[in-house]
C-alpha cells in the first residue's frame, strides 16, 4: 500500500470518527392506533441491542417517537408521563461521546 493511500485512509477514519456513525432505531413512531398500547401498536427500541451497536462503534442514534402519543391531548397539552419515561429510557446514560438525536413523528396533522 502506498503512502498515499494509507494518509487517505486514516483521514477518512479520522472523518467517521468525527461526523459519527450511527442507526436509526425505530419503533415507537409507527402504528396507527393513537394513543395506542406498548408492545401491541408500537414499541422501543432494545435498549441491549443499542449497547451491542455502541460496542461496536456505533456513536450516533436516531430514537423516533410519535408526537400524538408524547402529547395526547394537544400539542401544547400535559406530556404523557409513561411514554416520556420510556423514551428517556431508551437513550443510552451515560452520553460518554455518544449522540442521542430524538425525532418528533407527527402522523396525523389535524388532530391538533
């Protein structure tokens, strides 16, 4: 390998490391059944499998949640005190250099 090739290399490792890599760990946004049951209409990730990925260098993930289930009632509505729980639940403690990017579903805009 030349010289070249291995500064191009460890420049692109060097970028992966910085921009991050990650997964987008769906479940919690999807069903149509609002405010729907756990494990029936929608589920969280498995917070065992997101360590497994963060083991194996993963530092980005994508946690997406449906907006009508976190605020049932209105937008500007009481939170739902259970399904904020859980989604707190899911991001991985400590952060120790990992990002955590939650990401509001809205299904169905003319309920609010």
């Amino acid at each position: 390998m030349r010289i070249g090739n291995l500064i191009v290399a460890a420049s692109a490792a060097s970028l992966v490391h910085a921009l991050g890599v990650g997964v987008s760990e769906s479940g919690a946004e999807f069903g149509s059944s609002i405010p729907g049951t756990l494990g029936t209409d929608y589920t969280w990730p498995d917070t065992s499998k997101i360590q497994v990925l963060r083991d194996d260098g993963m530092n980005v993930f994508r946690i997406p949640f449906l907006m009508e289930r976190l605020a049932p009632n209105q937008m500007t509505g009481s939170l739902d005190a259970t399904y904020l729980k859980d989604l707190k639940s899911v991001c991985p403690h400590p952060m120790d250099g990992h990002t955590i990017l939650t990401n509001a579903s809205v299904d169905c805009p003319s309920r609010h």
